[in-house]
C-alpha cells in the first residue's frame, strides 16, 4: 500500500470517479432515468456504504447493470415513482438479506443461488436487453442506418481497442473514453444538441432532475415485483466483488466489518437512491481494478470521490451534456457491455466446472433460458404482473432445491 498526502489524495480522488463515471452514467441513461440523480445517488451512497461499514472498506458504488431492463420496463408503463418504489423494494431486499446473512451465515443464504441458477439468470439478464443495444445503433426492420452504425462502430473499436491495452489506466476508463471520442464524431453529423446545452444553469438541476426528485414513490406491485427480486442475484455478485476487493487490499472483509454490513450498506444506498430517484446502487469490478493499478486503498480516497460525484450531479451544464449524448454513441457501448454481462454468467458456470452431462443441470438452465428470455411479462392478477426474469429466477431456485443431486 502507497502512502499518500493530503493533496495526492484529491487528485487520486478525481481518478476514481472517471473509472466509475462511465458505467455510472450509463445506466441510467439507458433506463430513461437522469444521469445526474444517479451521481448524486452514487456520492451519497458511497458516503453511506462507508457509514455502514467501519469506513475500512474501499468502495465507491455505483449503478447496477442488472436492473436495466426492468427499470426500463417499469418507468415506461408506470412512471417514475413507481421505479422509485421498486428501486426501494430492492434496498429492501439487501437489507433483508444482510440480516438474513449475520443470522444464518453467507453459506446458508447461497445455497439458494448456486452458479447452475445464477450464471443462466446473469446471462438472461444480457440477452434480454441486446434488441436494445441493436435498436439504438440504427437497426430497425432488418436494415441499419449507416450514419448510426457507423458512430457506432468507432465507439466499439475504441472500447476494444483501450480494452487490450496492456498496464495502462486508459484500460479502466474505455467507456469514458469510448463515449468522449463518439461525441465528437457525433458533432459534425448533427446529433449533438447544442441548445440544450447553452439553455442550461450552471448550477442546479434540470426539471426532468427536479420532476424525477420530487416525485412521490408508488409502492405498485408490479413494479416491486419487477425489480425488487433481481437484487437477490446481484447479491451473489456483490459477495464476488467483496472478495476480490478484500484479495486485492489483503484483508478479510468477510471478517471485518463482515459481509452483513457491506450488503447492508448495498442496501440503505439503493434504498436512498430509490427515494431520490436514481438506479439501484451497487459495488463495481472497476473500483477493484483502480486499486489494483495504483496500490492506493485508503477508503478516504473513494469517500472525496464520492463528493466529487455530488458535485458533478449539480452542475446543470455538465447534466446537460449528459443528456445530449447520442443514441447511437451509447448504442455502440450497449452492444458490447450487454453482451459482457451474459458473457459473466456464462464465466460463472464455467468456474464452477459444472457438469452439463447431468440432466439435473441441462433442466435447470433450459427453464430459465425459455422461460426468462421468452416472457416479458405475466399477468398474475389485475393490474398485477410479474417479468419473465422473476419468472426464471423462482423456477430456478425451486428446481435447485427439490431435484434430486444425482439426477
């Protein structure tokens, strides 16, 4: 671990939040929600994480990839607040299971979600979401348009470019740096609206922030039902990244502060992010690998990220930038990053050497493909209906408890 001084720390700060701003950003502009509620939500509730946790762990959150597709879905057809319920529900959930995890122990509660039910749902969640990716680079009635694909394209040669890049930090900010290059082509094509930019305050927030602020949250049961259960998947996720981070640090934090209090602190940041308005809060891979290349872990640095992150989330002209991203520049992220997130679950199978010569993982996996890519959405009664991911997820965890281990 490198020691550092009180001004070093600020611009180590500033690094953090461009590794995490990218993927932060993304979702909820993929979503529909506002970018700059989601940086507030990740500065206050990476401030709170640290809170929950003994300020030992270095962590900044952030927006979760796994909640796109029902976010998207829920706000589409019922609004903002009852994303803001569902969001709530899910920081519910972390909770739940935080205290579930202190009583009965990590091993207990993962028995449930074994890799033959979360790789296959990890992968559904990718597959759902990739006629998105497609749409927003142009495609649409079996044809493309050129001048989107084209954008398109050079954003997703950059990010691999960047991506092979060997001992480099440009390797922890392609999407950054992917998404800065696609702006500026997008510029002489005509995508970029100014205006929005110049009407803009420098500082405050917009009036769709405002809106998605003020909003009072709707505890509807078909948007709890949609997003709130996905965060018993990404706890899975989370305890993956807990253990990478405590590796790369050289701590246990499975000991201290424990995996109840980091889940916890999941948690109360999502439950937070759901009463502003912004996506589900969770831990990131990337966090782990800026701490790999700098050797820094004093989790100081990632809470003066975070404040940066607040910051950020008021500057009105920098949120009107944000806005004026163009479709096909975040299409072009899209294809790529929908396609690694069903490329994890597959990696999660594969590390877990599970065997597909045994019919009790083959019927397992086949129901939760089928059942979680082919349904959108079940009317169970009334107005009230659950998403096919649900669907998936249930069946699989039911399946893995009652089918005989031999079989």
């Amino acid at each position: 671990m490198h020691k550092i001084n009180g001004k070093t720390k600020y611009l180590l700060g500033l690094q953090h939040v461009l590794a995490m701003f990218g993927a932060t950003v993304l979702v909820p502009f993929l979503t529909g929600m506002n970018p700059s509620i989601a940086l507030l939500s990740a500065g206050v509730g990476t401030l709170l994480f640290h809170l929950c946790t003994k300020k030992i762990v270095p962590v900044f959150l952030g927006s979760s990839f796994a909640f796109i597709g029902a976010i998207s879905l829920v706000l589409k057809s019922e609004g903002i607040g009852a994303v803001k319920g569902g969001v709530m529900g899910a920081g519910v959930i972390y909770i739940i299971m935080s205290l579930i995890i202190q009583k009965f122990g990590v091993e207990t509660v993962k028995s449930f979600f074994p890799p033959i039910v979360t790789g296959p749902i990890i992968m559904v969640i990718g597959l759902r979401l990739s006629p998105v990716a497609l749409g927003m680079i142009g495609y649409a009635d079996g044809k493309f348009d050129l001048v989107s694909l084209l954008i398109a394209l050079v954003v997703i040669i950059t990010m691999i470019v960047i991506s092979v890049l060997e001992k480099s930090f440009f390797r922890l900010v392609p999407i950054l740096i992917s998404v800065i290059l696609g702006y500026i082509i997008s510029i002489p094509a005509g995508l970029i609206n100014f205006e929005t930019i110049s009407a803009a305050s420098w500082l405050g927030f917009s009036p769709e922030a405002m809106e998605h602020l003020t909003t009072i949250p709707k505890f509807s049961i078909t948007g709890i039902l949609a997003i709130a259960p996905i965060a018993m998947v990404v706890f899975i996720e989370h305890i993956g990244d807990i253990t990478t981070n405590g590796a790369v640090v050289g701590k246990d934090f499975f000991k201290n502060p424990g995996i109840h209090r980091t889940m916890l602190g999941d948690g109360v940041a999502t439950l937070f992010a759901g009463l502003i308005g912004g996506p589900a809060n969770t831990t990131y891979g990337e966090n782990t690998g800026v701490l790999a290349v700098t050797k820094v872990y004093d989790p100081a640095v990632l809470r003066i990220a975070a404040v940066y992150a607040i910051a950020l989330s008021v500057v009105g002209k920098f949120g009107a930038i944000l806005q004026t991203i163009p479709l096909p520049v975040m299409g072009g992220i899209s294809v790529i990053l929908f396609g690694m997130i069903a490329s994890v679950g597959v990696r999660t199978l594969i590390e877990a050497k599970l065997d597909f010569g045994h019919s009790r993982n083959l019927l397992i996996a086949s129901l939760i493909f089928v059942l979680g890519i082919a349904i959108d959405n079940v009317i169970v009664w009334k107005t009230v209906s659950l998403s096919g991911l649900a669907i998936a997820a249930l069946i699989g965890v039911i399946l893995n408890k009652v089918l005989p281990k031999n079989l």
